[in-house]
C-alpha cells in the first residue's frame, strides 16, 4: 500500500520507522478498543514522556491507500518495548481497521514531533478540555501531574462514552459534557469558568473548538502563552 505525499513528508522530515506487531485487543466499551502492541524498537529510540504519540498508517481495507494519523501511547513499558493504543470508534479508516485486527497483526508507524513537558513550576491547577479521542493523553496528564490540582471536562458522543475510565485522583474534578452544536458546551464552559492566574491550561478537542478555548484562555482568563497547551486531534 502507497503512502502518497504524507510518506514523502515523513522522509523528507527523517521521520522514525517501525513496525508493530499486535499482542492482544480488548473492546472497553461498545464504541471504544484497546489494543497492545509490541513495539519494534520505538521505546528504546524515544524516551516516554506524557501524552506521547506517534503516527500510524492505517490500511483500508477497500483500497491500496494508507491514512496518515496521530495516536497517543497508552501505559508503555520500555523495558519489554510494549505498549497500548486506545481508539475511539467514530467511523472510518482507523476505526474500521480497529475492529477487524486480530493478535499478530502488523502496522506501520513513524515519529515525528512528539515533546511534552510539565511546567517547571506546578501550577495551582490544570484545566484539561478534550474528548474521547484526546482521553487517552489525558489520562497520561493525570497520571504525571502528581499532588497538583486539576478539573477536567471532556466531550461525549456515544451513551458509554461517560463509562470510560478516567484516571482521577481524589483531588481532580471531571465533568462530561454531551457534543452538541459542534462542541458548544466545551466551548461555553471554557469562558464562563474561573481561573487562578497561575493555571495551565491543557486543550485537544476538534480544530474549532480547541482554538475557541485556548481563545479563551487568553483574552478572557489572560493566561499567558506559556501557560497554554493545545492540539486540534481532529477536524
């Protein structure tokens, strides 16, 4: 299967290469897969830190062409270079291929621009927005950010959305937000919430809505640049 101009991209960029090796799947919830991968090597090469992702190349299975998309890493284990990749199954190519594979699978992957780190000084707490989709780098968030405050709201689709795990500590408030009016509600929260001047803000929700918040963030709750983190996961 072709890469088209996204594989040309990924050379010109010396993008990393690996091939995974499925090693088991489990269906969390009627709309939402977890699957293990062996990791060919990636882990040695690149050090995990939270919401780490790669790129996939995921098959059609009607055509001979290759999607090109961004996946977090869930629970990695460098030391058996082992790891999950949690899909949210919304229609299309990575969620019909999702579905089918089975354990001995292979795919395709490159890395590519993965960085995050926390802030240098723990903020008084972390505002979190995302949805299914961005849930799995969230959760890596709340898993590194330790004694830190932090309220999350994120976005459902689907009735069992809301039955996920999220990986709260007792000192994190989630809130699930129902999608509607493409993301009206994620929106609205985020400019009539309050917010210390040292919080940090943390964003991935479809394009608009992400750049509707980090808007937000910045003209109505003045936090600076610096204290803004944000990614589009989806159009």
């Amino acid at each position: 299967m072709g890469k088209g101009t996204n594989g040309v991209i990924m050379k010109i960029w010396r993008a990393d290469d690996y091939r995974l090796r499925v090693t088991s799947t489990e269906r969390i919830t009627d709309s939402y897969i977890r699957i293990g991968f062996d990791a060919g090597g990636l882990l040695a090469d690149h050090p995990v830190h939270p919401t780490q992702w790669i790129r996939l190349w995921i098959p059609d299975a009607t055509t001979d062409k290759l999607h090109h998309r961004g996946y977090t890493l869930v629970d990695q284990d460098p030391e058996n270079d082992k790891f999950y990749i949690e899909f949210a199954l919304h229609g299309g190519p990575a969620s019909a291929w999702a579905a089918r594979t089975v354990v001995g699978d292979y795919l395709e992957s490159s890395v590519l621009g993965s960085e995050f780190e926390l802030p240098a000084e723990t903020p008084s707490e972390y505002l979190i927005f995302g949805d299914t989709a961005s849930l799995p780098a969230i959760n890596s968030l709340l898993d590194a950010i330790g004694d830190a405050p932090a309220r999350v709201w994120l976005e459902w689709q689907h009735e069992s959305d809301r039955d996920l795990p999220v990986r709260n500590k007792p000192h994190h408030e989630t809130t699930w937000l129902q999608r509607v009016d493409s993301g009206r509600l994620l929106r609205e929260k985020a400019a009539e919430i309050t917010c210390a001047e040292d919080a940090y803000g943390w964003v991935a929700c479809d394009g608009a809505t992400t750049r509707s918040i980090v808007k937000s963030f910045k003209t109505i709750h003045n936090l600076p640049k610096t204290a803004v983190k944000s990614r589009a996961y989806w159009k």
